[in-house]
C-alpha cells in the first residue's frame, strides 16, 4: 500500500541545471523575417490578394469566354460587376485568383463576378 506523500526528488533543480546559467532572449541570434507576397502577371506588387483591383488587369490573349448571366447580382463594392439576368457578358480568370469568380467585361466596365451566377457558354 503507498502512502501518501510521493518519495521522488524533491529538489525541483537539478544539479546541471543549477550549474549552467540562464539563457535571456536578447542573447538569442534574430531571424530575419521576409515578407512572401503573392504576385500575379501584369499586376503591380502593390496590390495584394483579396484586393484585386479587375480594372488594373488585362484580359488574357486567349482563355476569354462569353457568359449568359442567369440571375441579377448586385456588386458588394467597387471591384464587383452588377449584373442584370439574360445579358450577355465576356468573362476569364486571373492566376491565383479565388475559383469561384471570374472577371467580367460588358462594354468599358469590368469586376469580379460569383460563377454560380454564370452559365458559361463556349
């Protein structure tokens, strides 16, 4: 039958630890950090992803594709194109750019629109 005290070392230091001094973090050598900013072809390094800005961007020379907007789309902001239903608009993707939206173009305005409003058409 145990007792109930715990027979064990009770000095919490062990003697290597009381012989080697304590380590202070500004002795430790500093990391440099550097900055990994996500870049896409044709757009400045200042535009950041989730900012893009779709009047800032060219269309590709290939890969453009028209659409037939199925639903109306209000644009959430500036980036966004407001979308009526039944018209017809040009569309692409940028790389790195979120998969569920596409850049819309219909005359001079251009903005990101939501796929699930678009059925694509060849």
């Amino acid at each position: 039958r145990f007792s109930g005290t715990f027979v064990g070392n009770a000095d919490s230091a062990s003697p290597a630890a009381a012989t080697s001094p304590p380590v202070a973090a500004a002795t430790l050598p500093a990391v440099p950090t550097i900055p990994v900013v996500p870049t896409i072809v044709g757009v400045p390094n200042t535009v950041a992803e989730g900012a893009l800005n779709p009047n800032e961007v060219k269309p590709p020379a290939s890969g453009t594709r028209r659409a037939r907007v199925l639903y109306d789309y209000e644009a959430a902001d500036s980036t966004e194109l407001a979308l009526l239903a039944d018209e017809m608009i040009t569309v692409y993707s940028l790389p790195g750019m979120d998969p569920d939206w596409l850049i819309g173009e219909r005359g001079n305005q251009k903005g990101k629109v939501p796929v699930t409003y678009l059925e694509l058409l060849s």
